[in-house]
C-alpha cells in the first residue's frame, strides 16, 4: 500500500493509507466555498476528484510497500516511479470512467506529480531518475493529448472556451490545496503548532490567488487563514495505526504488524482565525476502532 509514514519521538512509526487520506480530503472539499470564497463550477465533481484522487492504490493495500535496504515500508514519496505510475494511471481510468471532468482533474493531479504541479508548487516534484525521464516526458504529452478529446466531450458549447478552461485550472488549484491541507492532518501530532504556507489558489474565477496560512493550534485545531470553508469549522478525522520504529526482517514481518496494529481515529478541527479569537477550541479526541 502507499502510505503517508512519519517519525515522532515516541519511537513509533504513525502510518496513514493513501487512499485514505484521499477519502478524509473530499469530505473536507465539500465545505468549500463562504462569502469570501466561490464554490466554484462542476463542483460536485472537483470533490469527487478529491475524495478519489488517490484511489489507484487500493489495488497495493494487501501488499505493503517494503524497503528490503532499510527493514521498514516504503513512504508515499520513495514509491517506485514506474509503480507510481502504474497506480495512478489505473486510478485515472477508474476514477474517468465515472466522471469525465473528475478523472480529468485526478489526470491533471497525477502528471503534476512530475512536472511541479504545472508550476504551482515549483517546490514539489516526483523524483524521476534519469534514465526514465524520456518515458515519463511522452507519457506527459499523450496525456495532455488525451485530454483534448476528454475536454471535448465535457465542454458545454453555451459556455465560453476561457472559461471552461479557467475554471478547470481553478478547480486544480483546489485540488491541490485540499491534497496538501489533508497531508498537514496527515503527517502531524495533534498537538502541532507547525505553520505551513499553501497555495496559490484563487477565491473566484477572475481574481488571483492567495496564499493560505495553516497553523496548529496544539490541541488539534487548525487555523487557516484566509479561510476557505462555509461553516464555521470543519471536523474532519484521519484513520492512523502506529508500529515500533526498527528495523523489520522481512516484508512479511512488517506486514503482519500493519495488520495487527490498532486503528485510531484522530479528530481535528479547520478553524478561521476570527473563531479562535471568539472560542476556546476543545482538544482532540484519540480513539481506537
């Protein structure tokens, strides 16, 4: 399976399944959109391109990625490119096959994974060894190829060309914040107070992006600022199973301990910075399935 894998200092490895991850992020998704921020067009499918962007690695959950070198699974960003590639383009199919537009987006989602997001996040790209990037440059054209077709079968002819495009590309930015805000709940403690900056994405169509502020708030609460989200704040929980930090024998080894780890469920709370003013938030809830 392909998995968030951070290390705290309790000596355990804190261990989230990608798809997951991907679930917890599209509920999160369906909030967006206040008086500050659009919800924007085809919307019902940018949450579902959310909530399955990630849904090529169910096909992975029964065999854990293991790292023979180092005795411990593999994490999301040290998967194997060509495997990286396997999944997400069976993810793509699946997820096109429902809904056009929504596998289109996934589409968008997974090529950025290998050319900085299209020049989002310049500061993220898949690490693409040399000897394979001319394979991953054609696979890049035929997909942007694919998509013209794609494109042509969603595009209303009563609305302008611009702005199907433009609401496409807005409907990626938000994509790409919700991956990234899931992440954060992902890969932290509850009791965090890290600050991240994420985006740009844009609060309308016509406008241009913003940078958004996300910072914990020790107890489980996040404050994001400016806040993207219609209700006051976003409950949102993330499934995590924690095994000892050390080195495993074998892929079997640590298998076997994923399996029998106990899943918890960790609560955390999207707050805007007018709410934290107003509120004591209550602390995060830990409990085990």
């Amino acid at each position: 399976m392909m998995m968030f894998i951070t290390k705290h200092d309790d000596g355990y490895l804190y261990v989230v399944n990608q798809y997951d991850h991907s679930v917890q992020a599209g509920e999160v998704a369906r909030h967006w959109g206040n008086e500050s921020f659009d919800q924007p067009d085809y919307f019902n499918s940018l949450c579902l391109s959310v909530e399955k962007h990630d849904i090529g690695w169910i096909e992975s959950d029964e065999k854990v990625l293991f790292n023979h070198e180092t005795g411990q699974p593999v994490p999301f960003l040290s998967v194997n490119l060509m495997q990286h590639v396997d999944f997400y383009g069976k993810g793509y199919e699946k997820v096109k096959a429902e809904d056009p537009y929504a596998g289109l987006l996934v589409g968008m989602h997974w090529m950025g994974l290998y050319t900085s997001r299209f020049g989002y996040d310049p500061s993220f790209t898949f690490n693409i060894p040399e000897d394979l990037a001319p394979q991953i440059d054609q696979k890049i054209v035929s997909m942007q190829k694919e998509w013209i077709d794609l494109k042509m079968g969603i595009w209303q002819k009563s609305e302008p060309r611009s702005q199907f495009e433009n609401s496409l590309w807005m409907n990626y930015e938000i994509l790409q914040f919700m991956d990234r805000l899931s992440q954060y709940v992902s890969m932290h403690k509850p009791d965090t107070t890290n600050k991240l900056i994420m985006g740009p994405v844009r609060k309308e169509l016509s406008s241009k992006g913003v940078m958004v502020t996300v910072q914990g708030q020790g107890d489980g609460t996040i404050v994001v600022d400016p806040y993207p989200f219609g209700a006051e704040e976003v409950e949102t929980t993330v499934l995590i199973r924690k095994i000892p930090d050390k080195s495993y024998p074998s892929h079997a080894d640590v298998f076997k301990e994923l399996e029998e780890a106990e899943v918890e469920k960790v609560t955390w709370k999207f707050i805007s910075p007018g709410e934290r003013d107003r509120t004591t938030p209550a602390a995060a809830e830990s409990v085990t399935l």
